[in-house]
C-alpha cells in the first residue's frame, strides 16, 4: 500500500484549497471566491505523529463548469474518493447548511473510509454554536477550524493521524503476507486483450471477437499458474477522447482507468502491425501518473516474419516513451501462449520489487554515494545539502530526503537520484515515488557525509531519463 491520501471534498467555495494550503504551510492550490478554481487533484506530503500521508485537494461537487469540464472535475473527485484513507468533508460556518451540503454527505454514506467533518471558517468560540448544525449531517465530531485564524490545525491533524491505517514499518518482508497479484489488461482497441486473458485462464472466459470494442466493462478473472493465484482485470478498449461519443464509451473509459489504479501491475499492449498511437501514448501517461509497475507487452508477434524487428520495436517503444526506459518489454503471441508464462513470471517479479523495504541505512548509503559521484549543482552560489533519507511506503516505493532547499534540487538532478536508486535499490524495473522537504528546525539528523569537493562526471546514471 502507497502513502496514505487524505482526500478534501465538499461544494464549491468552502474553503478547501484554503485548507489545503493552510495544513501544507504552502501556497500550492489557488484560492479564489470565484467557484470551480480547482478543478484537477493536487497532492502534498505531510507528516505527523510520525505519520507520513498525502493531503489532497478536489474541486467542488457539483459544480457546473463553465468551461463544459464538469465530467472531467467529477471523475478527478470520485478518483479521489476512491483512493482516500480518510476523507475530509469540509462545510462553511458562515454559509450554513445548505441543501449541495446534504447532497455531499449522501454522496459519502456509502463509503468505508472514515469521514471527518470539517467546520470551516469558524473563526472564534462565538460561531461554535452555529457550527453545531453540521451534526445533522450525521459525520460523528465536528473539527473547527479557521485558516485565517489559525484556528483548529493541530486538532485536525491528531484526528487524521488517528485515522490512518496501521502500517508495521519494522516488519520484515519475509514476514508480510503475500496477497493475491491484480494484473491490468490495457491498450487499445483490438489489440488481443480478452484472446489473452482467455489463454491465462484456460477456459473461454471472455467474448472473443475481431469486432473493435467487443469488451464493454472491466471483467475480473481469477486463474492460478504453477499454483499461484492471480486476478487478471480484462478491462475495455480505449479511443481516443473525441471519439467518445456514447455514454457506454465514457463509462468504459472511466472503468478502464479505475482498473489501472486498482492494478498491482499493469500489462499495455501494442499491436506490431500497427504505429503507436495517441491512446497509447494517454493510457503511457495515466499508468505513470499512477505509479504502477508496467511490462510493454507487444503481442501477435507471430505475425511478424522479420527477427530483426523485435530490436527495432525495443528501440521504438523507448524512443516513443523516454520517460518510461526502465519498464521491461515483452514480445507475446497470446492466441498460442508463446511466451505468456515468462510474462507473468516477470509481472510476478515487479510486483515483489514493488513491495521491497529498504534500510535507512542502505539507502542513506547510496545516497551518499550519488552525492559523491555527483553532487548538486550549485544555486544562488551555494551547493544544497541532502541530509538524510528514508523509504516511508510501499507499491510505489516511496521515499523522503530532507534537504537545506528542496527547490534549489532542479529535475535532472531528482531524475539522476531516481536512476541512482534504481541501479542500486531493489526497484530497478518500477516507479519511484520520491519527495524532498526541507529539514526541520528541531531535526539535526545529518546521516549523509559531505560530498566530495571535486568528482568524476562521466558514467553516471544521469545521462539516462527516468
């Protein structure tokens, strides 16, 4: 499991992205009276408690927007919702309660996740009692709060942090249960998807026809190999955005990506008789947006006579998706099986990466490393300083350096640290969630050695993109 979400939802105009900022300390989202400003999720790591979790910031439910995004705004909210750890409806003291208020809290009924209510814009003592109306809305405690007051912070957080999962950081690996691996079948139209969730399970499961689009909704299958379960998620061919035209092609879609994010790893197909296209390109970008572990599968290989394609097609896929150079490729022939097993077999692999621990002390070590191979660039006249790290979850692995100046590290230098991690971490074929904050006032840790003055510059792993 990632870092915990902590996801902000109510109507437009209570002060969310306020809120949102107010418990970062940073001015990240916009705030405006004007209502639908936030449209996409924002996101930002917090600790506390010694809790790591992401606060995440959604636009308004229901919202008509102006710009004919409403669909696009409301999917964003119920990706949200769906991901959340805890949810945080926040509600306006000073507006009251109002029928789009109810509205939300029939929206969250139905959810596990735990529900904190958030009065906000509760400024002083004297609008408590007008806050106390929000207890109709059946959410258990109410939370004041007052971001221009700085009102209530402390109590939200010690109640989100009671809130979160339990997570047994110190447990080692060989310990953890291992649960059943969810694969994604993705890609577009006819690419062989359901030919090979049928060859996986043995048995037509799925309908099989050359008709495009034939898959309508994301089906679950369960089938075990050499005794290992696994649940493949055969899910509906993608188009590209305009030429969603139906109701059933939108649903189909929004299903489609839901399967991505519930999926361990995700299998992207690609059709050699065919170029990559600008769905493949979209479906690439949402799998990395999610941080999944992925194979580029390149299936009907049968019908490519030439050997001397499958470099070609290596080389076509890496120069297509540049950011993507570490996922492994597989060439697969799903009708006849070629290949199938080794496939699931590395898929199985990724997965175990995905959920490897690292000690503070490994990685603190490599680190040290990097930054005597090849330490920051200088800013402002000064070099920045990473002090120490530390992996604070699992699936993605997740990690955390403290710095003297986060933003004085520019994107070649974190892509240089992710390539570091790769090439001597356990994580060498998945996504790396990494953050960097700055150290705190009260923390000395300073587990990185000063880098070396004058370093070697050739052969690092910066000269390739993560």
């Amino acid at each position: 499991m990632g870092v915990p979400q902590v996801v902000i939802v109510g109507r437009p105009n209570v002060g969310k992205s306020s809120l949102f900022n107010w418990l970062a300390h940073k001015r990240l989202a916009i705030v405006d009276e004007t209502a639908g400003v936030t449209r996409d999720r924002l996101s930002y790591l917090l600790c506390h408690n010694e809790k790591f979790f992401e606060i995440v910031d959604t636009g308004g439910i229901g919202f008509e927007d102006t710009d004919n995004l409403t669909a696009k705004v409301e999917e964003q909210i119920a990706a949200g919702i769906e991901s959340a750890a805890v949810v945080l409806f926040v509600v306006d003291t000073r507006s009251g309660l109002t029928p789009l208020d109810q509205e939300v809290a029939r929206r969250l009924r139905y959810i596990d996740t735990p529900v904190i209510c958030v009065a906000n814009k509760t400024d002083d003592t004297h609008m408590d009692s007008t806050a106390d109306e929000f207890y109709k809305l059946g959410r258990g405690r109410l939370v004041r709060t007052s971001t221009t007051q700085n009102r209530g912070r402390n109590t939200l957080l010690d109640m989100i942090a009671e809130r979160l999962p339990k997570v047994d950081a110190e447990l080692p690996e060989s310990t953890l249960p291992e649960p059943v691996m969810k694969v994604a079948i993705v890609g577009r139209r006819n690419v062989g998807k359901s030919t090979f969730v049928n060859t996986l399970a043995q048995a037509e499961r799925m309908i099989v026809s050359e008709v495009a689009g034939t898959t309508r909704d994301s089906v679950d299958v369960r089938f075990e190999l050499d005794g290992q379960p696994f649940l493949a998620i055969d899910t509906p061919g993608l188009r590209r955005r305009k030429s969603i035209l139906t109701d059933l092609d939108f649903y189909s879609s929004h299903r489609a990506q839901r399967s991505v994010r519930r999926a361990d790893v995700v299998l992207l197909f690609f059709d050699p008789t065919q170029r990559i296209s600008k769905v493949d390109k979209q479906l690439c970008d949402y799998v990395a947006e999610n941080y999944k572990p992925c194979v580029f599968v390149v299936n009907k290989w049968d019908l490519m006579a030439d050997s001397m394609l499958t470099e070609k097609w290596v080389g076509y896929l890496y120069d297509t998706f540049r950011t993507m150079r570490y996922v492994p490729i597989a060439f697969i022939t799903g009708k006849t099986g070629k290949n199938v097993k080794a496939l699931l077999n590395h898929a199985q692999m990724l997965f175990k990466q995905s959920r490897q621990r690292v000690t503070t002390s490994d990685l603190n070590r490599v680190v040290r490393e990097a930054l005597e191979r090849n330490p920051p660039p200088l800013h402002k006249n000064h070099r920045p300083r990473i002090y120490y790290g530390t992996q604070v979850s699992l699936e993605p692995p997740t990690i955390v350096l403290f710095c003297s100046e986060p933003a004085a590290l520019p994107e070649t230098y974190r892509r240089y640290l992710l390539n570091t991690f790769r090439i001597s971490l356990p994580f060498g074929e998945v996504p790396i969630k990494l953050y960097l904050r700055k150290r705190g006032g009260g923390d000395q840790r300073d587990e990185v050695e000063p880098h070396a003055a004058s370093t070697p510059e050739m052969g690092d792993p910066s000269e390739s993109l993560s």
